[in-house]
C-alpha cells in the first residue's frame, strides 16, 4: 500500500505515534537496514492534490502540520514536502537509503532546535502615517500647492506618494533593525520572509535551541514593552524547521531518463564515470565556440543546451541527492545553522 510520508527523525527502532495520520491513519516509522534515520508514515491512498476541493486540501495541510508537530514534542523532525506519497515500504527506503549521509546531516544540525514565526505590524496604522506626514520633507512638498490635494496635478501626487513611502520603509526598518538585534543573540539562524502589506514591519522566523523557547517569548516580551504598544507581534511556535530544512522527493520519469541516455549515446546502465565523459566527450565535439556541425538536424549551440540538460538530469539521477543551500539570512547568530533543502532523484 501507499505510503504518506511527513518527515525524517533520528531512529533505530520501529515507533508508532498513533492514528493521528492523514485520515486517522497510524502514523509509524520506516528506517533503512543502516539504521540511524527512519521515515513517518502512514497508509495512504495516492491523493491528487490539484483536483481536490481546497478545503479538503487546507484539512489534510493542517492534519499533516499536526502530525509533524505531536513527534517533535520528542524527536527533531525535519519535514518532508506536504502531498508527498511512495509507492511502497521498498520506494521509503530507497528515498532514506539514497538520502543518507545528506539526511544524518542535517537531523544534526536541527537536533533539539526549533521554529518560532514573529510576525510584527504597527498597532496604529494611520498614527504612523500621521507622523510621517508631519515630518520636513512632507512639508515642504504639499506647500508646492495650494487647494485640495485631489486638484493637485498628478505628478505631485506621485512624487508626494514616493516620498511618503520611502519615510515610512525607512521608519519600519529602524525598527525592524531594533527586534532583529535584539533576538539574534539567542537566535542559532533567522529568514526572513515577504512582508504582505505596509503595515506588517517583520515576517521572520527565528530558530533557536529549543531549552531557550522561555528566554525567547521573555525576550519579544521585553521588546514589545519597549515599543510602548506601538507594535503589535504574533508569534507562532514551537515549529519544526520548516524554514530552515526540509525534504523534497522529486521522481524522474523512465522516458525523460531514456531520453538522456540517447542523447550522451548511453546504455540504461551507465555509471556516473560513463555520464561524466561521455558529457565531456560530446561538449567538446559540440561546443558553439568550437564547432559548427549539426548533428541530426539540430545546430551546435542547441545541441549543446540538450546536451548539458541530459547530462545535468543523468548525473543528479545516479547521485541520487541534490542539497539546496538556504537563502541567506539577514539576521540570526552568528554560527548558522547548516540548514537547507535536501531534493532525493527516484
């Protein structure tokens, strides 16, 4: 039968955690015969995502997110991408057996640490905005004109608007500046994400060892009391690192891998050695500053391309793993956290 798949832990003995699964499923482990990592799982149906209704969608996103987080209440999880599903028990293993070392890795980099997500938005919107348009810049460009600002020709308008918001980006960076400072001492790492509107100032997560989770909620406490209520924060944790690690499996289907092997001139069986010179050979012969054959019809230089993309696909499918390093954080400790996204080829 399928197997859902919610993410790696570190294992050695088969566990359960109960039906708390996708569909009241029993959520239980799957390790590799090397022991030391296992897999949650449980049974499953193949869902197709894309056709589901987005409420079913939004219960199984909510019931997978709980699963995950009732483990980590003892175990480091590292997640592995919502709606992911393997075929069997024998296709889980091969993903632990062909993610290995990557996968050990990071578990020890996460180990004992967790997420908090701190969301902070101005508490008074229009305050801020008032403030701002008191200010000497403001000033002086309404005084540019005379009458009611809807008579104002558009371009002041427009230069009136830029300004305003170049003072309040400024405004929302300094303090922006003052929270991040001010955690990335017990932060281990932080990424920031897409602040939605004017009025969110930080959408941040923070990972942080998890016997600091007390000092941390102290710590936005202290901040806020700071502030003087003209912050309002929304704080989200404990997490697992979602932001910071997690799993992809990405399937290379057999006709994409046929395909690559045709066009290095390869048998199915190629070994990572044959993939890299038969590459090597082929781009030499076809490189559009050294040639200009064509093979089959097709010219040097796109030959060259499909080369180089039969090659890039072959070598990450008999390697087996892809790491995706994270995006650099602006804020955090000073040791990051060796994080990242690891992507196993089947």
């Amino acid at each position: 039968m399928e197997k859902y798949i919610y993410g790696i832990i570190r294992s050695d003995e088969p566990k359960s955690f109960g039906p708390i699964g996708i569909d009241g499923e029993e959520v239980y482990t799957i390790s590799p015969a090397k022991g030391g990592i296992a897999c949650l799982v449980s049974d499953s149906p193949v869902f197709d995502y894309r056709s589901m209704p987005k409420p079913n969608v939004a219960t199984h996103l909510s019931i997978y997110q709980s699963a995950i987080e009732q483990v980590m209440r003892d175990h480091t999880v590292i997640p592995v991408k919502f709606g992911t599903i393997a075929k069997d028990e024998g296709e889980v293993r091969k993903i632990l057996l062909k993610g290995y070392q990557e996968l050990i890795e990071i578990l020890r980099a996460m180990d004992n640490k967790i997420e908090f997500d701190v969301v902070a938005l101005w508490s008074d919107f229009d305050s801020v905005l008032k403030e701002v348009g008191k200010e000497k810049r403001i000033k002086a460009l309404k005084a540019k004109y005379v009458g009611a600002y809807r008579d104002t020709p558009l371009q002041d308008r427009i230069e009136i608007g830029r300004t305003i918001k170049v003072l309040l980006d400024k405004r929302k960076d300094v303090t922006l500046d003052l929270i991040q400072n001010a955690l990335s001492g017990i932060a281990v790492d932080a990424c920031n994400h897409e602040r939605l509107n004017d009025k969110m100032i930080m959408n941040t997560a923070f990972l942080i060892e998890r016997n600091k989770e007390a000092q941390f909620d102290k710590l936005i406490n202290e901040i806020d009391n700071r502030l003087q209520g003209k912050v309002n924060f929304r704080c989200v944790g404990p997490l697992p690192p979602y932001s910071f690690s997690r799993v992809e499996v990405e399937r290379i289907g057999e006709e994409a891998l046929n395909k690559g092997m045709s066009v290095l001139g390869l048998d199915t069986d190629a070994s990572l050695t044959d993939i890299k010179n038969a590459y090597r050979t082929l781009a030499r012969r076809y490189h559009p500053d050294m040639s200009r054959s064509v093979r089959n019809g097709i010219k040097a230089d796109e030959l060259f391309n499909e080369l180089t993309q039969a090659y890039e696909l072959l070598l990450n499918y008999r390697k087996g793993v892809e790491k995706v390093e994270p995006a650099k954080s602006r804020s955090g400790g000073g040791n990051p956290a060796k994080g990242g996204t690891i992507v196993i080829k089947l």
